[in-house]
C-alpha cells in the first residue's frame, strides 16, 4: 500500500484515492487488493468501475497459475451521468424535432397542417400538438420539456397577412417573416443553432 500511494502521489492523484477497510465485493476469486471506483459528486449510481487482485482465477481454467489484476468498468453507468450532464448543458435534445408549429386562437389546425407539410417537403423537422385548439402555455411548455428551439406561431391576423412568427426559445429573440420566405429564413435559423444540426 505505502508502494501504491508513493506511485499515486508521483502522479499527482493521491487526492482521488481513498483506502477504506470496510470495502468488500462479493466475489471469492479476489486474493487480496480490491477496487471501487465512485463518482465522488454523485451518490446515485454506486460505483462506476470495480476489480482487485485474483492470483489463481486464470489458473482455475488454464492449468497455470498467472497473478493477475483487473477492473470492469459499468459503461452504463457511466453512459447514463455523461448522458445527464450533457442534456443540463442542453447539448443533447430529447427531440430531434426543430421547430414546432403552434398556434394562438381556434379553427387553425388545418394551417398548422399546411404548415408542418412545408417544412416536412423541406426536410425541416417540425411537429404540432395532436389536437384542435391546443392552449398556448401547453404549446409553449411542450416546446421547452422536448427541448424544441424554434416555434413558429401562427394566429387569425398572421393568416390573414401571409406572415408568420417564429420565436427562438435559446436566444429569446422573434421576428416576423413572409409565408413565402418562411423555409429558407427557417433553415438560416436552424444554421444558426448549431443543436439543431445534431
């Protein structure tokens, strides 16, 4: 042990090791030191590596005895924390989806449809709440839960108007665009949110 820490404080990680009595694996193959490796800022997942010293487990099989060490890493576990951590940094979406047509007010979920097949001609991925006169604060939160960056709003005046408005939930910015110039001003946004490209 005094030759392990003396090779871990060569390597400046002796502040990461902690030499704890009390650890046991369930394994009797294990000859003597054991391992645990543990995320030290999260105690959900247990631990994230485990192994230790096992001098006659190969010769159990191989007729020769060979001392031996090994660690097996919980690639799940560690999958899942990297997962976490990059979806609260919002680099990883729920939702392939890039922008959402919503609507404020009744009777337009037939344009909405119009809509949404433009986009869908235009290889833009886009989605609408599955009923007729969806809420505005169930659109918005819906945009928000998935992780939608883009919605584009629609209402009896932008109808009217052959206007639409599109909304930037990470930048909280909107504008106004032209029905006809509505794909391409879309697809300039989706350049500029570099998410909406993964």
């Amino acid at each position: 042990m005094e030759l392990l820490f003396n090779y871990c404080n060569a390597m400046g990680c002796l502040d990461r090791i902690s030499f704890d009595f009390s650890l046991a694996r369930g394994l009797d193959y294990y000859t003597g030191l054991i391992y645990e490796c543990v995320l030290t800022d999260t105690d959900r997942l247990g631990s994230i590596a485990g192994g230790g010293r096992y001098d006659n487990l190969i010769g159990m099989f191989s007729g020769k005895q060979i001392p031996a060490i090994g660690v097996s890493i919980g690639i799940e576990r560690v999958f899942a924390i990297l997962e976490e951590r990059a979806i609260a940094k919002g680099q990883i979406r729920a939702t392939k989806t890039q922008i959402m047509v919503a609507q404020i007010g009744k009777n337009l979920t037939e344009e909405r449809f119009k809509i949404l097949g433009e986009l869908w001609a235009a290889d833009i991925a886009a989605e609408i709440l599955h009923n007729d006169n969806p809420k505005v604060p169930k659109q918005i939160q819906h945009a928000l839960d998935t992780g939608i960056p883009l919605i584009l709003w629609i209402g009896e005046d932008e109808v009217a108007k052959g206007i639409v408005k599109i909304k930037s939930l990470n930048y909280h910015t909107e504008e106004f665009v032209a029905r006809d110039k509505m794909v391409a001003r879309i697809k300039e946004l989706i350049v500029l949110n570099p998410v909406l490209l993964s």
